[in-house]
C-alpha cells in the first residue's frame, strides 16, 4: 500500500506537471462553460418563462455538473495518449505498483478541477448566482461535485485505454457533451415528454445538479419525479458509489493488462 | 550473480517455446532464446518475425500463451515483479513522456525507481550529460529529434544499472553518429557485465555488437550461434554474372553441380549465385568449370558469407544478395 502511495504520489506529481506544459485542455473545459453560462444566461434566459436572474442561479450549478461529467473526455483523452505515445509501456515494465498510473491520473484530475472551478463559481457569483444555504451545505455540495469528477474520470480512463488510438478517444470524447443535455442541468425537466423526462432524471447528471441547487439553495429538490432527483444528495452519492465501484477496477484491470498495441 | 543453471554456465533469458497469437496472426510458434550471462545476443529477424513480441513478452509487457521464460532467474508469468526489478527496456517505439521535459522524464523514473531526493536528480543529470542531452534537458521532449529521443528512452532504462537489457531495434532511423553512441553504450554495458538483448534488422550491427546471435523468422528459433559460426555454416558465397540472360540456366546447372546446393538468381543483373562449405572450391576451379560447359563468364567471384547471405539462406528466402 505505502508502495501504491509513494508511486502514486509521483505520478500525481507528472500529471499536474504535464498539464502546466499543456494546459489548453484544461483551458478550454474550464473556460467553455463560463462561456455557456453567460449565452445561455442572458440569450436563452430571456426566452424562458423564468425570469433571468433565476434562471442564472438555476444555471451555475447545472454547468458545475456539466463541467465535472467532461472528466469522461478528459480521463479518455490523457489515458489514451499515455497508451499510445508508449510511456505506459515504460511504466509497465518499470518495478511500481501498477495502479498508481491511472490512480495518479485521476488524482491529478480532482487537483486541477478543483481549482479550475473557482472561475466558473466567481463568475457565478456576479451574474447572481449566490449561496443561499449553510457554508457545511455548500462545503457538502463541493464535495459532492469533486466526487462525481472523480467517477467520471474513472469512466473515461477505462474507454481512453480500450481505445483504438488517440483520435478515436478524441471523437467519442467530443460526443460526450450530449451527456449534460439529457438532464436537467441546463432546463427543468418538468415539461419534458413523459418517456425522455424519465431518461433524463435517471442521468447520473440530474441528481448531482439536483443536489447542488439544493445544498447551495438555489432551487428545492422537486416534489415528484425519479428517485434520484427526488433524493438528490442519497442518489448523487449512490451514484458516485455504483460509477467507482464499476468503472475504478475495470479501468485499474485494464491498464494491468496492458492490451495496447504495438504500433 | 546466479541465474537459471543450465549445464555450467548460467543464463539471464531462457526460453522455452513461447508463443504469442494475435488473433489469427500467429506473432511466436515455439521462440527458444539461451543469452548467457554478461552476454550481449542479437536477435535478428526480417519485418514481421515477431521480435518485438519476444521482447514485449521477455519484460512483461505481454503475457505469452505457451512457453516458459526466466528472465534474471526469476520465472516471467509467476514472478513479473521481481523481472521488471532487473530489467531496463528500450522498446522499438518511444517510450518517454512527450508533455515532461528530458530532465523531467528521467528524474521521475529515478522516484520510480526508488531514488528519492538529490540521488536522483544527480542521476538524471549524470544521464543527461551521457547521451549528449544537458543542452536540450529543459525542453518538451516532443520536440526532441527523433535520435534524441532513442538516446533518452535508452537513458531512461539506464536509471539503475539492470542485469539484463532489452534494446528493441535501437538505432532503426539513427544517423551514423547517434547509431555509434549506442553502439559504444551497449560496449560499455557489456563490460560492466550488464547482458544484453538487442534486435535488429542490420546485420552490421548483430556482427559488431553481438556474441551470440539468435535468427528469428516467422515467430521461431531459425539459428542460434555467434556471427562466425553461423558464417562458417553457410561456407562461401560464390557469384557469377553471364553475358547474356539465356545462359543463366547454363551457369546454374553448373554451379547446382558443383555445390550440391540451389543456386538462386538475380535476373537484372544476370547473375547466379550459391554457397558452398567445400574447401575444394576455389575461383580458379569455379572459372574452368564454368568456362569448359561454355559459360559465357562476365565476371565471377567467391568470399566469405556476410551475415546477410546466412540470414537469407537459413530463413529460407531465395533472392540474391547485392
Ligand atoms: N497487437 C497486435 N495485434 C495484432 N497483430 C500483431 C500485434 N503485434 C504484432 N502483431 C503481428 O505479429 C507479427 C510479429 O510482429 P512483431 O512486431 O513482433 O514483428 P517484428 O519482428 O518486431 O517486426 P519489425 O521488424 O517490423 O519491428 C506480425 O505479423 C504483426 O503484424
Ligand atoms: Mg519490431
């Protein structure tokens, strides 16, 4: 275990540093949703039957989620290029705990959103967006939010590693924004035909978003629904359980593995 | 150091018909490696023969379907860990991290390898200065030249000192001085008593650089031997070149009766060639011969086999050497 920590750590330590040498994926997913917030704050907002300023509060937290479930793309996208430039390979045959690679990844990742999530939060703050509830709630729905990263990394660590090659990764990295749409994380699902509004309140996304607007007070957990929207904060955390539970061992197999080809 | 004994010398890879399946490609049928101690063996092997598939089974990469190995006397499926606690691994395709910088990359391997604080920045800087790389230590090594990065991925396996070093073609694409700095390397490990195990496509280098030599082709152990066995197998190389395409099949006959072996052809050039173990063959004789059947002789000549005459005969591939 101190072997996984120690080796962990270091690889931690690689990933915060390849990321200062490149930072334009980190760029661009924490700056696209600040974008969102502002055109869909004040042009889509003003369509809505909600009056702007609460639509803004209703938006912040949903592009929180919406933020954190491109963990996917970004988990597929770094674990793909390490499988496919060969620096895995060297890992493989190095004497460290196997784990630590995509461990250390995942880590880097809960760093770098963490931080990356102050602009989008100030931004926030100055279109009106505010914490309505208790600093513990709010501290709760941090935590929460750095959780679901963490699972969704999980995801896309284990589809970047099964990936044929970087481009391939990239492709169905970029079809993950759909994900975010399917919820309620940018409209209530309220209105939504019977059948899709199922769908969308059993996305992993919605009880997350529905979770933050409460423990932020933005919004009160809906009064009927599906069961994770409507026990936002028991359903997030079980959603987070079942996502680790299955993505985190897999992705962990797969890179012991080490199916990558040669070329 | 002892590892698996075998007779009275002990071995630092032996294997014993692994095999490797890709689905229906069939990469290793039965591959038996013995690389002694302290050794440096040559893997040789056109495109294709599955080099890279023995190397990546040998350091863990993959695990094979069939076959046993002890790489450093440690068993490779039961006991992983302790082979990659020997081994140091240049594969074919570059293994460093392109994001990090060349000190970077080599620092982290140095934490990876259990080298904490100043001991191992002072390795990575000795490594650096090595290869060559102090000047561009700084810079992303994805802008690194291709034989610049060779040089890194080979200090990278150089962090500690392994018993046993697996080099996967490592000077394919290397310019005449990168190639001479490995090659001086590989020298300077051997006799520093590290084993080592290259493959390679030249076979300039298996005869500079190898004392045993293993050929490879389709997957199996075609020949096993050094460089001036496997030549002395084949005997020597005799070639002759007609006047006119018609009397090729005139000179062949002759030569199929001299040596006993089949001639092979290189029609653009109009020449004939054979090899041949009998002392008796010398280029006098070898002109009479031809010239008494009415041979018209352009030109004729017998030399010792380079390596690339053994590997086209023993791999079975008929096409004359130029
Ligand atoms: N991951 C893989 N999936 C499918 N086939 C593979 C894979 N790796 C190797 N092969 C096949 O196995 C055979 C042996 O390949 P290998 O790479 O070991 O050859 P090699 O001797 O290293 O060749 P080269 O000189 O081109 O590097 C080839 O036919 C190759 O196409
Ligand atoms: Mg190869």
């Amino acid at each position: 275990m101190s072997t996984l920590a120690y080796d962990g750590t270091a690889m931690l330590g690689r990933q915060l540093r390849r990321i200062r040498h490149n930072p334009g994926l980190l760029i661009l997913t924490q700056t696209m949703p600040i974008t969102m917030l502002l055109f869909f704050g004040y042009v889509f907002g003003s369509a809505l039957a909600m009056p702007g300023e609460e639509y803004r509060a209703f938006l912040v937290p949903g592009l929180l989620v919406a933020t954190a479930a491109n963990g996917i793309m970004t988990g597929m996208f770094q674990a793909a290029q390490d499988s496919h430039r060969g620096v895995t390979d060297r890992f493989r045959t190095l004497p460290m705990s196997r784990a630590a690679v995509p461990l250390g990844q995942a880590a880097a990742d809960l760093v770098v959103t963490a931080a990356g999530t102050v602009p989008l939060l100030l931004v926030g703050l100055a279109v009106g967006w505010r914490i309505e509830g208790s600093a513990l709630e709010a501290a709760g729905a941090v935590g929460l939010l750095l959780l679901f990263r963490f699972a969704t990394t999980w995801i896309g660590i284990l589809l970047g590693l099964a990936s044929r090659s970087e481009e391939a990764a990239g492709q169905l990295g970029g079809a993950t924004f759909i994900l975010p749409l399917l919820s309620n994380a940018y409209i209530p699902t309220d209105n939504l035909p019977g059948w899709l509004r199922t769908a969308a309140e059993w996305n992993p996304i919605s009880a997350v978003t529905t979770a933050l607007r409460d423990l932020f007070g933005n919004a009160p957990v809906p009064a009927d629904g599906a069961w994770p929207v409507t026990h936002p904060v028991a359903g997030s955390l079980a959603w987070c359980a079942v996502l680790i539970a299955v993505f985190l061992p897999l992705a962990v197999r797969r890179y012991a593995l080490g199916a990558s080809p040669t070329r | 150091m002892r590892y698996g004994r075998h007779m009275t010398t002990t071995y630092a890879v032996l294997s014993e018909g692994l095999e490797k399946r890709f689905g229906e490609v069939r990469a290793l049928q039965g591959l038996d490696l013995a690389v002694a101690e302290g050794r440096v063996c040559g893997v040789l092997g056109p495109n294709g023969a599955g080099k890279t598939t023995a190397v990546r089974l040998l350091t863990t990469l993959l695990r094979p379907d069939a076959g046993s190995a002890r790489v450093a006397g440690h068993d490779l499926v039961r006991e992983p860990a302790a082979v990659r606690g020997a081994i140091g691994v240049t594969g074919q395709y570059a293994s460093v991290d392109g994001d990090l910088t060349g000190r970077e990359n080599l620092r982290l391997f140095a934490k990876l390898h259990r080298m904490r604080g100043p001991t191992g920045r002072t390795r990575a800087d000795e490594l650096l200065d090595r290869f060559g790389l102090t000047e561009a230590a700084d810079r992303p090594t994805s802008t690194y030249s291709g034989g610049m990065r060779r040089r890194l991925d080979l200090a990278a396996s150089l962090v500690t000192r392994p018993a046993v070093l697996f080099l996967d073609e490592p000077t394919t694409g290397l310019d005449p001085h990168s190639r001479n700095q490995i090659w001086e390397t590989v020298r300077a490990l051997k006799s520093e008593g590290t084993t080592v195990l290259l493959t390679t496509q030249y076979l300039e280098e298996a005869d500079q650089l190898a004392d045993d030599i293993v050929l490879v082709d389709h997957g199996r152990t075609a020949h096993t031997g050094s460089p001036a066995e496997l030549k002395a197998l084949i005997g020597s190389c005799a070639e002759v070149v007609v006047a006119h395409p018609d009397a090729m099949s005139g000179a062949a006959a002759v030569l199929d009766q001299l040596t006993g072996s089949e001639p092979a052809f290189d029609e653009e050039r109009r020449a004939v060639g054979v090899v041949t173990t009998d002392p008796t063959l010398t280029l006098p004789r070898l002109v009479r011969e031809l010239d008494a059947a009415g041979v018209p002789l352009l030109d004729a000549s017998l030399r010792p086999p380079t390596l690339e005459d053994v590997f086209l005969r023993l791999t079975d591939r008929k096409e004359l050497v130029t």
